[in-house]
C-alpha cells in the first residue's frame, strides 16, 4: 500500500536492492544502516515519506514495521526521519506534495521577484550605505541599526535562494524518477 503511494511520487525500481538504494538517496539515510531485508526496509522507508500525511492508525503501522527491522541504527534514522517533518514539513522536502512544493516554491518566487523590483539586493545597499556612514561619522545607533537590518535583508534573500533551490531540485527529482 505505502510503497505504492509512494510510487505516484517517486518511480521506484521493481528490485527491492536498487528501490532501497533509492529511498536511502531520498531520505538522506546512510548506506551502511541499510542491513537487513531488502523488501521491509523498502515498505517502511515508503511509509516514513507519507507518513505525515497518514492517519493515526496508518502512523502506527508505520512505526511497527521500522520497529520490525532488524538494525537498531536504521530503526533509529528511521524514527528520526518521521519527526522531521513533523517538527517542520520543510525540513524534509520529501514529504511534502508536490502541490505543497509548488506553494513554497511560489512563495519564495514572489519574494525573490520583489527583492529584485527593489533593486539587486537591499540589503546590500544597505550595508554599503551604514558602513559607510559608520567610516565617516563614527558608529551611532542609528546607522548600526541600519547594518542589522540590512545583514538581515541580506540573510533573507540568500536563503529564500537556498529554499528555492532545495524545492525546485525535489520537484525535478520527482519529474525525473517519474
């Protein structure tokens, strides 16, 4: 059931080794805590991808075939890899929808779209302009002020990129595994 869920997302290989070594990719999960059957580490590494959008009784289930493993480092990624998304749905890209991907996505498009309108980067400017005045007049709290902000804005823009990055490589995995 899960693991053919999961196929709508990602066309996994119909051997159990090669479909492994796919989720492993997927979910960042080391090579070497891949011991054990081939065929249940693939169901519940399926069901660890949907496992935030199953239903209690499915999360369950869940939980008892990552249990059901026979190594306790992979049942302990494992475990970890289900309160990811949990904790923060976009810590773990994998478990988001590809409509949510997009909605992220979209998000992030209109903030780099703005900061674009405003200029390169305002906080550049910013920092330009503060260090500047910092040099000439002598630090104040007015022109530090400035400087924090604009390091910020700086912050923001650069990791709106990096999420618009991670999204939109999910997004094209999935086109590509498909």
């Amino acid at each position: 059931m899960n693991k053919q869920k999961v196929n709508l997302r990602y066309s996994l290989p119909t051997n159990s080794a090669e479909a492994m070594k796919n989720l492993a990719l997927i979910l960042k999960v080391p090579t070497h805590k891949l011991v054990g059957n081939k065929e249940k580490i693939v169901v519940a590494m399926s069901g660890i991808i949907l496992y935030r959008h199953l239903n209690r009784l499915d999360k369950m289930s869940v939980m008892q075939m990552v249990q059901d493993l026979s190594h306790p480092q992979l049942q302990n990624e494992l475990r970890i890899k289900c309160l990811e998304p949990l904790i923060n749905p976009q810590w773990a890209e994998w478990s988001l929808t590809n409509e949510e991907l997009k909605e992220v996505l979209s998000f992030h498009n209109q903030l780099n779209r703005w900061s674009s309108l405003l200029g390169a980067n305002p906080g550049a400017y910013g920092v330009g302009g503060s260090i500047w005045s910092i040099a000439k007049q002598g630090a104040s709290r007015g022109n530090i002020a400035v400087l924090t902000a604009s390091l910020m804005l700086i912050g923001l823009h650069e990791f709106s990129y990096n999420e618009t990055q991670k999204y939109s490589s999910e997004l094209e995995r999935r086109k590509v595994l498909n």
